[in-house]
C-alpha cells in the first residue's frame, strides 16, 4: 500500500510522465538547439563567405581591407565583356602582334594564341579563365574597348571595369589592369571580389566556363584552315571537390596565392573570397574550411 509522501511524489511523477506524452504527441515540446557552428581559422589574410543564395555573410576576416587580386581580376574582365549589349559569343577576333608583345614584355601567363589566328569570344573567355591566359584578357580588352589604338580600346576597357564595380557597390576596389598586372593601382577586397562573383555567376555562360576542368579550343589560322589548341586545363584544382563550381584561383609575388570560390551542395550555396595565403596549399585548405563551414552554418 502506498502511502504519505512516497505516494505523492508516485503521483506527481505520473502526472508529468502523462502531460510529457501529450506534448510530445501533439508537437509541443520543441528539439534542443543544435550545436553552434565554430568559425574556422584561416591562413589568408583576408577571407569572406556568404550564403550565395541570400547575401547573408557567414564569415569575415579583414574583409574589407584592400589587397592585390592578382588574376581574380579576371572574373570582371568576363563580368564587363559578357554584359555587353548584343554580344554574339560566336564572334571571331583575331589575335593581334600587340597581344603577342605585351606576354613577352611582362612574361604573363599565356593561353597560347597565336597571332593571326581568328578565336571565339566564347573561347577567349575559356582561355582567360581556365588556364588564366592574359593574351586572352588582352584581345578581349581590346576587342569591347572603344579607341582608335589598341592601347586606347583597352584603357577604355579598364574604365568599364572600374565603373562595373562602382554599380555592384565594390566600394574598396579599382583595377588599372584588364588581367591582374598592377601596374600600381589594382585592389580589391574579399566582400568586393565576392560582390562581383554572385553578379556573373547569374550568367549561364560563365557559370559553365569556370566549372570546366579542361578545354580544347579551335581557331581560324591566316591561311583559313582550323588549327586545334592544345588543350586548356583549369588552374581551379578544387573543381568538383564538395560541390565546388568555380571560380578564379590569382597568384602573383605581391598579392601570394588568393581563390574566389563557388560551391553548392544538397541545395545550400556558399560563395566567398580568400587573399593573400602564404601558399597554393594553405589557400586550398583555407577554401575548404571556409566550405565545410559555410554548409554547416546555413544547414
């Protein structure tokens, strides 16, 4: 027989085991907060994420300090070109003796066009971004520049760059190169360089350039027959690692090793920046964590 306080407290005990079940049954009682997510510590000394979806930052380090981007310069030289009104990516632009002087005068990467050669714009974008070709850059510069000489097109073409970044609010950058060779005024920021990333990445055409691991190009040679490149292969070696989809790696003795980044996975996407990293290697592992993290953080 059950009496005094221990049957009480017997009573009691029911009671909430009763009123729990109920709660539990009708969805009342709510699940424990999940583990808060711990930012990563990066090498790089700049570095910014987002939730490419929404604009919501999900990470910063000196994200709004300004620092040399090297070639990521390029990913607004496709930004100007690709929204130029009317733009046939079929278009055939030949390779001008210029092009050819000004990689041999600052020993820039190289796509390897040949002067002469009639290339499409489509595959001057390929040859720009995959193996980062400056040649490229330059005939596209020239090509969308206005200006009676080359040097002229492609100033003009720098300033379309510099008022591109104006429009999508890149308050701390400026370019004075078409392809990331400062010629001492060539910065951006981690936010910045992501700014114009989520912009172009909207763009179809670019979104299935940067993704590319490899490319074989063909060219119109002077004589008229088709001359087949040897093939491009994409400087992005974290392409399909974790839903990676891009987009710009830039190393240069001044600005180190920096990578402007994509990724989607399981319908979560994060996009984002790291400048200066010691290494190609300390740049790759920053990246991933930036990744992992940001999946995590939005999941």
């Amino acid at each position: 027989m059950i009496t005094g306080i221990k049957g009480t407290r017997l009573r009691k005990a029911a009671a909430v085991a009763v009123t729990s079940g109920a709660l539990l049954a009708t969805g009342a009682l709510t699940a424990a907060p999940a583990q808060a997510v711990t930012a990563p510590s990066i090498t790089a000394k700049g570095g910014f994420l987002m939730n490419s979806a929404t604009g919501k930052t999900l990470f910063a380090k000196a994200a709004d300090t300004k620092r040399l981007t090297a070639s990521t310069t390029k990913v607004m030289t496709a930004k100007v070109v690709l929204s130029q009104s009317n733009l046939n990516l079929d278009t055939k632009v030949t390779v001008k003796q210029a092009v050819s002087d000004y990689i041999v005068s600052t020993g820039a990467s190289s796509a390897g066009l040949i002067v002469g050669d009639k290339v499409k714009v489509r595959d001057l974008l390929y040859g720009m971004m995959l193996p980062s070709g400056c040649d490229a850059a330059m005939v596209l510069a020239d090509k969308f520049g206005s200006g009676s000489t080359v040097s002229a097109r492609t100033k003009n073409f720098i300033s379309k760059m510099n008022t591109m970044a104006k429009s999508l609010g890149m308050t701390n950058t400026h370019f004075d190169s078409f392809d990331g060779i400062s010629n001492g005024s060539n910065y951006s920021t981690p936010r910045d360089l992501t700014k114009v990333a989520r912009s172009v990445m909207k763009n179809s055409t670019f979104k299935t350039v940067v993704k590319t691991k490899s490319y074989t190009a063909k060219t119109i040679t002077k004589t008229g027959s088709t001359r087949t490149m040897k093939t491009w292969t994409n400087t992005n070696t974290l392409l399909g690692w974790n839903g990676t989809l891009g987009i710009k790696t830039g190393s240069g003795t001044e600005a180190k090793y920096c990578l402007v980044f994509a990724a989607t996975k399981n319908g979560e996407s994060v996009m984002g920046a790291v400048m200066t990293a010691s290494s190609a290697a300390n740049r790759t592992t920053d990246v991933k964590k930036l990744i992992n993290y940001g999946y995590a953080k939005i999941s």
